[in-house]
C-alpha cells in the first residue's frame, strides 16, 4: 500500500512540475502552438489564444477625441478717416490763341489743402499663411467729404480794362502791365499817344464740395512679430462735385491783346471718376486678430497715404478749365469683426 501511495504521490509531483514548467513557458512565450499532454491516462490542452489588436481603430478613436476647430478670420472691419488732402490744380483753356490769367503770370499750378473726413467699410476676401503671420485681401468701399481748393487771379477793377484801344499786355515781374493807346483828339481818332497802366490783380480762392465713393482692394501682411501691418491698396472713385459760393470769375488773355472772361455764374462742375492708390500701416491695439476678443479689445488704428490719379477736369468750359488730382494722409481708427 505504500508503494501504491508513493507512486501517486510522484505522479502528481511530476504532474505538479509539468504545470510549473508550462506555465513558465506560457508567460516567457510570445507565441506558443496549441499542444496535449497526457498523464496518467488525463489529456492536459495547452492553447494559445491569440489577441488581434487592430490598430487602425485606435487611430480612428483618437482622431475622433481631437476636435477640430476651424481656425476664425477677420470678417471684416468699420474705419472712421480725418487728415489733410491736398488739391494739385492746373489752369487750362482750349482756345490756341489764349492763355489763362494765372498762366500769363506764370502761376502754373494751384496747390490748397483742406481737411478730409471719411467712413470706411471692409470685407475679408481671403488669405494665407506667411513667415511671422499672414496675408490678406479685403474689398472696401466707403464715403468721403472732401473740398477742393484752387487759387486763381482776378482783375480788381474792371473798369481799368476799359480804354478806347488794348494795344498789349506784358509782364514786370510780378504785374501786369497793359499798355493802350489814348486819342487826344476828338475830332480825329487816329490821333493819340500810348500809355500803360499796372492792373490791379488779387488771389481767391474757388471752393468746390466733393462727395466721394472708393471702392478699393486692400493687400495686409503683419510686420513679424509685432502688433502692426502693411497695407496697400487700389481701386476707383468715384467723385460727386458740387459748386459752393466760392466761386470766381476766370480771365484769359489773349495774342490779340483782348482778354475773356468766364463769369462765375456760368461755372459749370462735371463729376469724374478716377483711380486710387494707397500706402500705410494699421496696428491692432491688443495684438494681432483674436476671433475672441471683446469688442473693446478690437480697435485698430493706423494711416494711409492716399492719391487720385490721373489729373481730371473739374468744370465744362471750353474757354477755362481746372485740371486736377489730390493727395492726403489721412488717419484711421476701426473697429474689427
């Protein structure tokens, strides 16, 4: 009998030992085939059971726990304009045989500057990634007030001009000089001497309003890393004149030694359409756009160099014309939504 119960007992120790040594196996193992062991007439299965991690849907569900955030733009922007524009004026005719009065006396050109005041409306059109920041187009259009100004010369008296015969005009230094011919003899008159006179000349100003209508592309792109940006910009205008009651008689001379005169009433503007151009710089006052800021964080303020080009004419006549283009500086503050 105590051989029957020491033989049992080995058994189950190898039996003991086996399972130990298995499961060594089963947990150094990265892969173990399926096999049997039998002992003591006991089937013993040791399996594998594989365990497929599919590895695309982890990466699909770690994609869908990042939520995208499209990134917000500056929609667009509201700017308040004031600084001073400059009138360039010229003096023409388009009579051959004569000549403005201003021009006569050497005058070319007028130059007046008044102050402009405008409102500004822009819309983003697009834009993309750069070194440091980024570039931006926007359409804009606006209203403007502006008042043209141009210098011109009058006769101070008429009635200086009234001789029996205009014999010439000619210029010492800054005057005119007219020289006619006086009869002295009332019954014959041919006979007579030459005299000269100064004409008595003064400088006005002739006001003109000016509504006008831009309607401009705006290129942006910040300036590295700071809080300001370029911008330059193109487009059209469109100019409604309106005459106020500073308006002046224009003269003309001509070869003939007679002179013309445009009488203020029939001053005549036409309105005209020209080009713009502009250069400046806007800041955003807290940093560049933030699509969550507050509204009272997205003021911007700024300047713009702004010209209209080519020189247009201002009135209808034929006899007397202004020639004219602008140019300003003018300073903004905005708003940006």
């Amino acid at each position: 009998m105590n051989t029957v119960v020491s033989k049992k007992i080995k058994s189950n120790i190898a039996l003991a030992v086996l399972l130990f040594v298995f499961a060594q196996m089963a947990t150094a193992s990265v892969v173990l085939e399926s096999d049997t062991v039998i002992i003591d007439g006991e089937y013993i299965y040791i399996e594998k059971e594989d365990v497929i991690t599919n590895v695309d849907s982890l990466e699909e569900a770690a994609r869908d726990d990042v939520k995208k955030e499209k990134v917000k733009r500056e929609r667009g922007n509201l700017n308040l304009l004031a600084g001073p524009n400059t009138t360039f004026g010229s003096y023409a005719t388009s009579t051959l045989d004569q000549r403005p009065l201003d021009v006569f006396m050497g005058n070319n050109r007028s130059m007046a500057t008044n102050v402009m005041l405008g409102l500004d409306v822009g819309f983003h059109l697009f834009s993309w990634k750069v070194p440091n920041g980024e570039k931006r187009i926007s359409a804009h259009v606006g209203i403007g007030y502006n008042q043209m100004k141009f210098r011109s010369t009058q006769f101070i008296d008429e009635t200086q001009l009234a001789q029996d015969s205009i014999l010439d005009f000619y210029r010492n230094g800054d005057k005119l000089i007219m020289e006619y011919f006086v009869n002295t003899d009332p019954n014959n008159p041919i006979i007579g001497e030459a005299d000269t006179v100064q004409i008595a000349l003064e400088e006005n100003l002739t006001r003109i309003t000016s509504w006008d209508i831009p309607l401009r592309l705006r290129w942006t792109q910040n300036v590295g890393n700071t809080n300001w940006s370029w911008l330059a910009e193109t487009g059209l205008v469109y100019s409604l004149l309106k005459k106020t009651n500073d308006v002046q008689n224009q003269y003309v001379l001509g070869k003939d030694a007679q002179f013309s005169k445009l009488d203020k009433e029939d001053f005549k503007v036409s309105n005209k359409l020209n080009a713009t151009l502009g250069l400046g710089m806007k800041y955003y006052f807290n940093g560049r756009f933030s699509s969550s800021a507050k509204w009272r964080e997205r003021f911007t303020g700024g300047f713009v160099f702004q010209c209209t080009l080519p020189p247009s004419r201002i009135n209808q006549s034929e006899l007397f014309y202004f020639d004219a283009w602008s140019a300003g500086l003018n300073f903004m503050v905005g708003l940006y939504f």
